[in-house]
C-alpha cells in the first residue's frame, strides 16, 4: 500500500489502519459492554440513560460494575485508574466509606420527605464554618444551582442580561447553552434552545479584563457566572494573576 505522508512525516494511512485494529481490540475485549448498549437501545436514545455518555468518547461506552477510590471495574472486568473521577464530581473517588456508611444510614431510615431533616442543619453549619458564606440553599444538580443563582441575581438588580466566559460549562439550561461562532457572534449551543436566549447571554473570553469591562458598561448585567479555573469544555484554563481581582 502507497503511504500517504505529509510534512510531519506522520504515516497516516497507517495511523488509520492502527486505529482501526485497536478500536476492534477494544471492541472484541468487552463483549457484555456491547451488548448492553444493544439492550439499552431499545428503551434509551442511543442506548444509554444521558445521550452524551455515548458522544463523549471515540469507543464503545463501558458499562460500569463498580468502583472504589479512583479505580472502576467495567462489566467485563477490565479495571482502569481514572485520572477524571466523572469530571471531578467525584472528588472523593468512589465509594468512600464514610460516605457509603452515612449515605445507606439516611435511605435505610427514609431519605425524601419533603420536609428538612436535622442533617442538613448539621451540614450547612459546616460548609458556613468552611467557606464563610452564612447562609446555604440546596439543589439537586449544578444546572439548577446556576438556574436559581441567575435568579437570585435578577430579582436582586433588576436586571436581566447574564455574562459568562466563552469555553465555561455551567449546565444543561438555555442561557447557558450558547456559545460564540466564528465570527465572534453569540450562538445557540443545541437545538430546542428559543432564539431569543442569545440576547439574554453575553460572552466574554477568560482572562481578559477590557473584554469584561466592554460587557459591563451598558450597566444591564445581572450577574457574571464564573469558575476559579474555566474546566470542561475546553480542558482547563487557569486564570491570570489578578483576572479575579479585576473581576
Ligand atoms: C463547572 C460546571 N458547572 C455546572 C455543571 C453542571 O452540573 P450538573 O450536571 O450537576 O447540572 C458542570 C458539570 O459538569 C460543571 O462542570
């Protein structure tokens, strides 16, 4: 076969044939994976309970057994380290015993009642003690703390517009998806976001306090929605010494 070669020397034709070979490998090590998202197919779009985990990965989704500290097991036994601990969220790694011992404690004994238990006192006590903020509400995912916080923000000002920084990630709400284009213009991120959303978000790039400026001046934004570092969509962005300060 004729080598297709460009300046780097890369042999790419051979670089597909690689690939190729180890996506089969991969496929062929982790046959109870691949039926399980033939099984889930028929009762999940693309075969698993939130479409992304399929669209995030250039393999076959693992079907996970378990996991413990920042290890998982898959359901064909292969074990992996996972240097992302599900995007962070599990900071803890997995299955951490207090947490296991604390978590089972609560259901056994009822864990919704629409009503406040004595816990969440306890524990409101102590993030208060850690971060200093006195006072804390709760929700259920991100998507909704970033929902409210907006919320909060616009009945706190009177206004409406929300700044956020190109790249961010800040949840699955329509204010937050939209992203800016080539041109530099505020675009809608995913289908069945009304248009009318990008009036309402105005995008800023990370580390750049006269951009910032520029987007406060007309005095009509509620709230500017940031991260210590801007992670997720775009890897991880540090910020410049001082940006939050400026900020
Ligand atoms: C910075 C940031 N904000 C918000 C979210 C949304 O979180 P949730 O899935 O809990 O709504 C994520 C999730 O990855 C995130 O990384």
């Amino acid at each position: 076969m004729k080598a297709s070669r460009v300046d780097s020397g890369v042999d790419r034709v051979r670089v597909r044939e690689l690939k190729r070979a180890e996506d089969a490998r991969f496929r062929d090590a982790r046959p109870r994976s691949a039926a399980l998202l033939e099984r889930g197919r028929r009762v999940m779009p693309n075969g698993v309970p939130m479409a992304w985990m399929v669209g995030s990965y250039h393999h076959l989704p693992l079907w996970v057994a378990s996991g413990e500290g920042a290890r998982f097991t898959d359901v064909d036994g292969h074990m992996y380290r996972d240097f992302n601990i599900a995007d962070l969220s599990m900071f803890c790694g997995y299955a951490p015993e207090p947490v296991v011992r604390a978590v089972s404690d609560r259901v056994a004994r009822g864990n919704q009642f629409m009503l406040p238990v004595e816990d969440a006192i306890v524990v409101s006590e102590e993030l208060a003690r850690r971060y200093g903020l006195r006072k804390w509400q709760y929700t259920s995912s991100a998507t909704h703390a970033n929902t409210e916080a907006i919320r909060v923000a616009r009945v706190a000002t009177g206004r409406e517009k929300v700044v956020m920084f190109d790249g961010k990630y800040h949840g699955h709400f329509d204010e937050a998806l939209v992203e800016l284009d080539e041109t530099g213009e505020v675009v809608i991120e995913e289908r069945g976001v009304p248009g009318d959303t990008v009036a309402g978000t105005v995008l800023v790039p990370f580390n750049d306090p006269a951009a910032l400026a520029r987007a406060l001046e007309g005095r009509d934004i509620a709230v500017v929605l940031t991260e210590p570092a801007i992670t997720n969509n775009i890897g991880l962005l540090l910020p410049d010494a001082g940006f939050h300060d400026e900020l």
